[in-house]
C-alpha cells in the first residue's frame, strides 16, 4: 500500500517538475486560457463526444510553436460543464489555424445526465 502510494506521488511529482499537467481536472471557475474559438456552425465539425472523449474544431492564431489543449471540467447540478484551457505557448505567429483536437474525458465528467461544452465566446454547447 505504502508503495504504490509511493510510486503515485513520484509519477505526480515528476509531471509537475516537467511542467506537465493533468487534463481533466475538476475545477470551480472556467479559465480558457489564451484567446481561440470553437466551431459550433460547421454540421461536419461540431463539438461531440464518443468512447475516445472530446472531439472539436478550433481555431487559433500562431503556427510557430505547439499550443496545448487542456480539458477542464466542473459540475453544476446534473450537468457538468466542460471547457478546453489553451496554452499559445507564448506564439507570435499570425496565421490563422483550424486544428480538430481530441481529449479523453474522465468516468467522473460524465456521471451526470447532461454534458456541455463550455466556450469562449461564452457559448454553451451541448454534448449530451
């Protein structure tokens, strides 16, 4: 028992030290992080989950460095709210990308009936 708490808190401690987060976390207030959108008009790229997790479309400007996506999660009654923090990684590029990204989404997300992507726009879009 001791061990594998052991072992548990060495994983996390080195997540940390490499500058690595955990996605979906359980958090009280959405942060979206650094400025992008998420394509809600498009029938072919709408925002939607499956057994892999979160699929959506969004759009960002940069193009010079890796932006991360990390999915964040709280929930409100029966419905949990999801949204997607971004990390430009401090990108001074100026083209304009469209990149459909996946993320999985914990058992603990989708416990409840409802499920909805939280936007920055400050849309609600919803999953389920």
């Amino acid at each position: 028992m001791i061990g594998s708490l052991f072992k548990t808190a060495a994983f996390l401690g080195v997540l940390i030290a490499l500058g690595c987060e955990v996605t979906d976390t359980l958090s009280s207030e959405p942060t979206f992080g650094d400025t992008y959108s998420v394509v809600t008009d498009d029938p072919t790229a709408v925002p939607r989950l499956d057994t892999d997790g979160l699929h959506a479309t969004v759009q960002y400007s940069g193009g010079c460095k890796a932006h991360l996506f990390d999915v964040h999660f709280q929930v409100v009654g029966d419905t949990t709210q999801i949204w997607l923090q971004h990390d430009a990684n401090n990108d001074a590029c100026e083209a304009y990308l469209t990149v459909t990204i996946q993320r999985p989404i914990s058992a603990r997300a989708l416990e409840t009936p409802n499920v909805v992507l939280l936007t920055p726009d400050g849309s609600v879009f919803p999953l389920r």
